[in-house]
C-alpha cells in the first residue's frame, strides 16, 4: 500500500515524534509514505472561515500534487484532514466551485481532477489495514496500560463532511488503543474541543480547558493519546506553563502503536515528548 | 447603566443589508429558523468559560442586523470551529457557519483579529504557518527525517493575489 504523505505545519516544525513514530509504525505495517514535493500548509481551519474560495484553492493545490502522484492521501493533523477533505469532498461534488477553483489553479498551472481520496492515518488504520492485521502484528502488547483517548473534532466534524465514525460517539481510535494491548479508559467529556485553535485569542482559557481534561484524565487513566498535533500542543504545553502541573504524559497514537510493534522508544520520538512517558515501558510484554 | 443600554437591541438600528449578506453566505442560510433553544450556548466549550460569548446571542443579534456590536471585540474570534452546535443544532442552523460568515464580512469591512492576519501572513510568505528553516531541518534529520517539502511560495502568493484575499488581509 502506498499514500502520499500529508504531514501539515505542526508537525513538521515542531513535533518530529509524531513524524517519525507515523513513518515507522507504517513502515512496520507495509505501508509507504511517500513524501510530497512542492506540498504546503493545507489552508487551515482558520482560512475556511475568512475566504472559501481561497481556503478551497490553497487545499485543491496540495490535492493536485498527490493526484500527479497517483496516491490517495494520509495525513495525521486534524485541522489538515478537515480541510484537504472538505475541499476535495466539495470540489467532486460541486461542479460550478469546481470551475471557479480550477480558474484560480489555473493561475500557477495546475487543475484539481478529482482522482484521490483523503484519509487521516487512524481512518487508514481502521479501513485499510485492518483491527484484525493490526493485532495480528502487535507483538509486544501493552497489558495493563490504561489509557485516554483524546479523538479532537475535525477527525469527525463536521459530519457531513468527514463521514467517518459517529461524531457523538466515536469508537475507532478506542478500538485502535485496544489493539495494542493497553485499555482504553471511557472517561467523562472525553469529546470536548481542546480549544486550541482560539490559543492566540484567550490563551488562558486554552491552558485551563487543557488541564481540566488532562486532570479527569489522571483519574481513569495512566497516559492520554492525541490523534492531533494541535491538540497534543494543547494538553502538553497546558501542562508546562502550570504551577500544578498533574504530569499526564500525552503520548501521540503511532508512538503507542509503535511500542507494540516493537520499536524502540527512543526510534519512536518519545524522548522528545516533554512530559516524561517513560511509564509506558512498564507494561511492554514480549 | 451604560451597560444596560449596552445590551439592549436596537431595532432603528437594524442595518438589514448586513443581515441579507449573512443570509447570503453559505452555510449560513438558516439563520432564520432559529429558535432561541440554546444548545449551541450549552454545548459550546467556550461560552461555558467566557460569559461574553454566547453563540445563541450571536445568532439573534445577527437576525436584528446588530452589525456593529457584532464587529466588535474579540467575540466573532473565539469560535474554536469544534462544530459541536453545528452537529446539534435541531434547526440545522449551524452558528459556527453563521460566525464563519460574520468573519467573512469583517474581513471585507478591513476588521482581522491581529492572531489570524498573523497566520495568514505566514502561510502567504512561507507556506506554512510556521516558519520552517535549517534549525528545523538539523532538527527533523537527528530523527531520522526527510527536510520538510519546500512550499513554492510564488504559486501561494498568485493563489491568494488573485482571490483577492492578500489585498483584504494586507488591507485589515
């Protein structure tokens, strides 16, 4: 199975152990990622909501790039996913901002055709791969690890758009933390915004809706598992900048997933998580 | 006192053009099915921690063409986009859509939250959000990565010219 590879601005700049614990662990699983030349920012969340047509266009021109390729698309940041998905879902189902998008392309020489699909790596996971090959793998289960799992909102919002999972009442990533032998933990509004996107309107409010989740989380739970860069940021840095730091280590999927393949902590980036995470090895079997 | 004529809602002061232009943005074209039930309020993970944003206030006030207490301060900016009233809405009128229109049309008056003009400044001058240079690079090839794609930032900068969005943002 080949994709090409969306890895979004958060990550590359600044969470290489997202990066290679995905490349890894898909390694590991028979998949190759292959890297996108000339790729951008996806437009983000916050251009949907100041101008469609340029939002729809910035994403299109990261969609031309992976139709010339021929791969369908894995990304892992949320934000990306919502919007690479939106403007593809759109532009193949809207033939009149189609032909105005494709104006806009035109511009720099490209033309969205409507050829790949977008998916994030946990809906890779769970659709093309398989729960049963997955466990089929894991040869180093983590018995015994209780986790949270923290899914974030555009995985599976808007609805409509996304059509993955139930947004009300997800269960993929559950099932894919289940899959590695640790547990994951139901704990009380695990669906709640990390509230990250507005950090640089209320900062203080981010930070505080942050260590609220991240406190229920210490009480079920031995780590928190973000899906998300954006959201990772939120729960890790909330962490940091408190006084009454509860210590939660916030572990992104694949550097769990990984464990349970057998790589190494160290090849899976966790040393660079910064808050200590290293209670994980406890539970390694095998 | 100040506060309370503050709060009150204006009829004289209705500007109805603004509110067509709501009404005319997509997504946002069942504003006028709203009811006042307050889900998106009560759901919503900001107003439970920011009394001034209040998401069913937002859609009134835009059915009273409240245009300018809407425009002002930080209330249209602290959307999280999180989609909750958008999922739960029982009119479909989706307020996160009706705030993504607001923006859309502050953005037109000149009126950008400096966070957000920041952003899109980025994205324009580098291609991402964030600056990405050798440091990164040193950084990304100890773990183990390829450097990061280098956006061709002349084809962002001609997307976002001939939308017309730079000359707004630059403009705000």
């Amino acid at each position: 199975m080949r994709y090409a590879f969306f890895v979004g601005c958060t990550a590359l700049a600044r969470l290489w152990g997202y990066e290679t614990s995905t490349r890894k662990t898909a390694e590991k699983l028979g998949v190759e990622l292959v890297d996108m030349p000339g790729s951008s920012c996806c437009g983000t969340t916050y251009l949907e909501t100041l101008d469609e047509v340029t939002a729809l266009a910035m994403a299109a021109r990261n969609i031309c790039i992976a139709e010339k390729m021929g791969l369908d698309i894995v990304t892992i940041c949320n934000g990306c996913t919502e919007a690479l998905t939106k403007a593809n879902r759109t532009l193949k189902e809207n033939p009149e901002l189609r032909k105005e998008i494709n104006e806009v392309l035109a511009e720099v020489g490209r033309e969205f055709k409507g050829t790949v699909e977008v998916k994030h790596f946990v809906r890779m996971l769970k659709e093309d791969i398989g729960l049963d090959k997955i466990k089929a793998t894991v040869d180093h289960p983590l018995e015994g690890l209780k986790v949270g799992a923290h899914y974030g909102c555009h995985m599976l919002k808007p609805s409509d758009v996304m059509l993955f999972d139930d947004p009300e009442a997800p269960t993929t990533l559950d099932e894919l933390i289940d899959a590695t032998g640790a547990e994951s933990i139901a704990y009380p509004n695990r669906l709640e915004c990390c509230t990250g996107p507005i950090m640089g309107v209320r900062e203080d409010v981010t930070w505080s809706v942050g260590l609220e989740k991240v406190e229920t989380v210490k009480k079920y739970a031995d780590i928190m598992v973000t899906a998300c860069p954006f959201c990772y940021l939120t729960y890790e840095r909330c962490q940091l900048v408190s006084d009454h730091s509860p210590g939660v280590p916030v572990v992104h999927y694949p550097q769990l997933l990984g464990l349970a393949l057998g790589l190494d902590y160290e090849e899976l980036g966790l040393p660079s998580n910064k808050i200590d995470a290293s209670c994980v090895l406890d539970y390694l079997e095998g | 006192m100040i506060e309370m004529t503050k709060k009150e809602i204006r009829i004289a002061e209705a500007d109805s053009d603004f509110r067509r232009k709501v009404l005319e943005t997509p997504g946002a074209e069942n504003l006028m099915l709203c009811y006042q039930c307050g889900t998106c309020t009560a759901d919503c993970p900001v107003a439970m921690r920011i009394e001034e944003f209040r998401p069913r206030q937002i859609a009134r006030l835009v059915a009273y063409g409240q245009k300018e207490r809407l425009l002002e301060g930080d209330t249209l900016w602290l959307c999280t986009g999180c989609y909750t009233c958008y999922e739960r809405c029982p009119e479909q009128v989706k307020v996160s859509e009706i705030i993504s229109a607001l923006r859309k049309i502050a953005l037109k008056e000149g009126v950008l939250h400096p966070t957000f003009r920041a952003i899109m400044k980025s994205i324009a001058e580098m291609g991402y959000i964030y600056e990405i240079d050798d440091f990164q690079n040193e950084m990304r090839e100890d773990e183990d990565l390829p450097p990061a794609p280098e956006p061709d930032v002349d084809e962002i900068e001609a997307i976002m010219r001939k939308t017309g969005f730079l000359d707004l943002v630059e403009g705000s």
